[in-house]
C-alpha cells in the first residue's frame, strides 16, 4: 500500500486526466450542453468569473484548484498574541510557519516549477510570516517577476492593514485582484489584548492607543480596496473570551465596508509554539463553538468555512501541502513555464464543473424535499479533491463535513484528522482520535473502509460508507440522506 | 554610539535593514549585522533607534 503522501494532486493529473474527461462527460447529461459553469443563481456573472478559479474565495473551487505561497516578505509592523516569529517547523500547518524564506528570484523559480508539475495552480499569495503591505519591495517584485512569465495566475495578498493604505493603488496597478485582511477586532479595548505592540511612523505604540490606530487603518484600507472593486476577505482569528462575541460586531463593520467574505479562524494555541497567547493558557474554540459562531454570522458577511489555515509556504490544493516537495533544493536551477499542462486541466474542469453543478442541484432538492420531515445531519466525506467521494478511510488526513438540512446540502466545515492507515497498518489510538474529532457527524462516506474501522466507528455512533465510491459529494450524501431519512418517513407514515 | 544585533536570537526577518535611515544594517550569512561606523543610533533622523523600535524579538538588538 503506498503511502498517504503520494496521494495528491498527481491523482488528478495528468494520470487521472482520462477517468475524469469519462466521467465528466459519461451520463444522460452532455456535461458542457447542460451550460451550468454559470454563475450560483445568487452571484453576477462577472463577480463569478472573478472568484471561480479561486480556492479561498469559492468554496465550489477549492475542489479544483490550488493555491501557494511563497514567503519573500518576513519582516512585519505588528505584533499579535497568537503569533511567535521565531518558531518555525516543518511539521507544523498553521499560518505564518514556514521551512524557508525565499527571495523574489527563488519565489519566481518556485512558482515556475510548480506551475508546470500542478496544474491545478491558479493562485499565488504572499501570506507571511511578516506582512506583505509593509515588506512591500520584495512582495511586489515577486509579484511583478512572476506576473510577467505567468499572467494568468491570479495574485493574492494577506495583511494586518496597518501599511495597506499606503499600498492600495499599487495593489490596483498590479492587478491584484484579492486581498486579505485580519481584523480580530472594531473595539480597541478589545484590540489591545490581542495586539501587544505596532510599530507605525517610526515609533512603537502600544496598548489600546495602538489598537486604535490599527484599526482605523484597517477600516481605511477595507474601505478604499472597496471603492476601487477589489476584492476583499476578512479574516479574524477567534479567541474565546476575548473576542468571540465581538467578532459578530466586526462582521457587521466589515459587511458595511464592502468585505466580501468573512472567514472565522479558530484560534490555534499551543504552549510549544511559544506564543504570548500558548503561554498563558488561552485557550481555542471547538469545533462545536466555531460552527455555532459561523452559523449565528449567517445572513451577514458571506462566511467562509473551508479554510484550513495553511501554512505561510502552502503548496496544493487546500487541506493538502505539497511544500516539502517543493523546497529550494528541489527546485531545478533553470526552469522554463510550459503552460499546457495548465490549460489541459482547465479545460476538463470547465467541463466536469457544468456536470457537478447539475448533480449538485438534484442533490439538494432531493435533501430538501426529505428534511421538510426530517432533521439536519452532519455528513464526513473523504475526499482527495474533484468534489467526488475518492478518498479512502485510513488515508484521509481530513475530513470535509456537510450538512444536509431542509436548506440542501452544504458545506460547514473540515476536521482535521491523523491518517488511520501507515503502510497497510491501523493504529487503534490514531483511530481514537480520528473518532473524537468527528464528533458530532453520524456518516462518513469514503471510497474504501476496512472492516475493523467500520466496527469501531459503529460502535461509537458514526456509520462509515463506501458504497457512494467516486460520486460527487453532494449526490452522495443526497442519496445516503435520501435513503436512511426518507424511508424513515415513509415507514412512520405507513 | 552603536547598536548591534544578537544572533543567536535574529529570525532575520529583515525590518531593521529597511527602517535604518543610514543603511548601516546588512545581512551576513544568515543574519543581519550593525556596521558600527555607519550606526548613529538615529540620531539627526529619529527619536529613537529604528532598529530596536520595529525588531520583534526582545532584547535582540541592544546598545553595543
């Protein structure tokens, strides 16, 4: 059996090329004849086109495409309480860890080499450790490098927003087309027990006169990346008893200013990390907390729930890192981009899109006919990518849950998880934790489960499938819910 | 009149090498180093020395 780090996007392409062009236009339907890359019926079309190759802002994209970063812009002008500049390790996902610091030139070579062995790649981001808007020489040199030998991919940038004003029309001049900015607070009461110190005009300020201006510089920065149609995600990290009620009022802030998505990163805190917020004992949310947050946010800002908080050297598509693949002792001293591979891919996405869109749709009006008698169900699917159940139990390094509800069936969220499976071997406290961290669903569908994780996760109330192998997400979780739920109803009614 | 940076405790995140106002910062290897004749500790330019201001590891870059 090989081992789970092969599997990846080599599994799309280009082997799987064939199986997914035969899958995408298999079937009654004539995939492309169906015309439904269009936009979601409550986007414009422009908007759409905007978004759709973009992993982080489409939640429907993140099946298919992928994102890196490249860490060229160390240095930062703030510092926050979750944050520890130097720690760093590679085993370690969570943003702002990186293995190694590139130079723009290294960041070019890099993306080149990705680009031609992943064609999945349609973003390239600057997303730390330090801020991009205040190492703005090197974050913009990259980007102009790269722009010139790979125009379409699409350029992204993270900040504090402290510098942002000061870089907006550059921005604009770039053709960056997406930014975003953490805000983890409106109230600089709050702010200052979150942000230690900025560094602003040549001079340290602190506590709560910090904040202030921290964040009205944001919200200058938001408001003139709105003026200009750029567009903007918000992400705020959630910390419980500092800010968590609060972040409803900064989505409201945020929604009024034109952000486009709001994503709600659950603090990540660990004492080994050295963090100001590891050391004391402050805690994260759950799981359980976190949805409850997302869930009240709804009808606000649009939420963002597929995050995975990579690394500041991500490569992949999310919820997989491919970094240590691509590291600069990896890399071939000259490279040349060969964009075909890339405009292959795109094409049988174009195609099995329309087809996923379709079967999508048919989901959840089958899910919405059911639930009107029944109730939610959170659903865990393994996936490696393609929005098709095609990953199996033990391999899986995480677990996209779903809800399937009287509103259709919906994306919620992804839990993180150890893989079960090491070469052909199943550790049973591996297993454990992969149980505990599923709390809360009561499927998990796949496209392979051995007998003996079958039992165990039965036993703790959660029904492993594979009989939905290779459908698309949505149409499987449609005919599993369809099938428990409705005949339950059709029983209570005979 | 200089300061000098700590190595040992440097991420080499490279903020003190922009914000010196006589550009007396530069990276050596993998650090950053204070050229000691060029070093004003800002005066003439700014209250206090930029590179102790904006540098995020404490007492990482000190009076030498």
């Amino acid at each position: 059996m090989s081992s789970p780090i092969v599997i990846s996007l080599d599994s799309l392409a280009p082997v799987d090329f064939e199986a997914m062009k035969a899958a995408a236009t298999s079937g009654g339907c004539a995939s492309t004849s169906c015309g439904s890359s269009d936009a979601p019926e409550d986007m414009d079309a422009a908007l759409w086109a905007r978004i759709k190759d973009h992993p982080c802002y489409s939640e429907e994209a993140h099946h298919y495409f992928a994102r890196m970063h490249v860490a060229v812009a160390p240095a930062c002008n703030i510092q926050c309480n979750y944050c520890n500049r130097k720690y760093d390790c590679a085993n370690e996902s969570r943003p702002g860890v990186v293995s190694e610091k590139l130079t723009p030139d290294q960041a070019l070579r890099k993306v080149i080499t990705v680009a031609n062995e992943a064609p999945q790649l349609s973003v390239l981001g600057i997303a730390g450790p330090g801020d991009a808007c205040y190492d703005w020489k090197k974050a913009k040199s990259t980007f102009e490098k790269v722009a010139a030998v790979i125009p379409d991919v699409k350029l992204c940038i993270s900040t504090n927003g402290l510098s942002l004003p000061d870089r907006v029309d550059e921005l604009v001049a770039m053709n960056v087309d997406h930014v975003t900015i953490t805000i983890n607070m409106v109230d600089p009461e709050i702010g200052a027990k979150i942000y230690p110190w900025i560094f602003y005009q040549h001079e340290r300020w602190t506590g709560v006169e910090a904040a202030r201006i921290l964040h009205e510089r944001q919200m200058l920065g938001l408001e003139m990346l709105t003026e200009r149609g750029i567009l903007t995600k918000v992400n705020s990290v959630m910390i419980p008893g500092v800010n968590d009620e609060h972040l409803m009022e900064v989505n409201a802030w945020v929604k009024a200013r034109g952000a486009f998505l709001h994503n709600i990163m659950p603090l990540i805190s660990d004492p080994a990390h050295g963090t100001h917020f590891g050391l004391t004992g402050q805690r994260g949310p759950t799981a359980a907390e976190l949805k409850s947050l997302q869930d009240r946010l709804e009808g606000g800002a649009k939420m963002m729930r597929h995050c995975r908080q990579c690394r500041a050297d991500a490569v992949g598509l999310l919820g997989e890192d491919r970094g240590q693949e691509f590291m600069l002792d990896k890399l071939p001293e000259d490279v040349v981009y060969d964009p075909s591979r890339r405009a292959a891919y795109r094409e049988i996405v174009a195609e099995e899109r329309g087809d996923h869109v379709a079967a999508k749709r048919q989901a959840d009006e089958a899910v919405k006919e059911v639930a009107a008698a029944s109730r939610p169900v959170l659903v865990a699917v393994a996936t490696k990518g393609g929005g098709r159940v095609n990953e199996h139990f033990g391999h899986a390094r995480e677990f996209q849950v779903y809800e399937a509800s009287a509103k259709g069936v919906a994306f919620v969220g992804h839990r993180r998880v150890d893989s079960y499976c090491m070469d052909g071997f199943g550790e049973d406290a591996t297993l454990d934790s992969v149980i505990a961290a599923l709390a809360g669903v009561e499927f998990v569908l796949c496209a392979k489960v051995g007998d003996c994780p079958k039992d165990m996760l039965s036993a703790a109330g959660i029904e492993a499938d594979d009989a939905y192998a290779y459908d698309y997400i949505e149409s499987a979780i449609g005919a599993l819910y369809a099938e428990r739920f409705g005949e339950q109803i059709a029983r209570a009614v005979a | 009149m200089a300061y000098k940076i700590i190595a040992s405790q440097c991420t080499a995140c490279g903020a003190c090498e922009f914000e010196c106002p006589t550009a007396a910062i530069k990276m050596k290897r993998d650090t950053y180093i204070i050229d000691p004749k060029i070093c004003t500790e800002c005066e003439g330019h700014f209250d206090k020395p930029q590179c102790n201001t904006v540098c995020p590891v404490p007492k990482t870059c000190v009076k030498a």
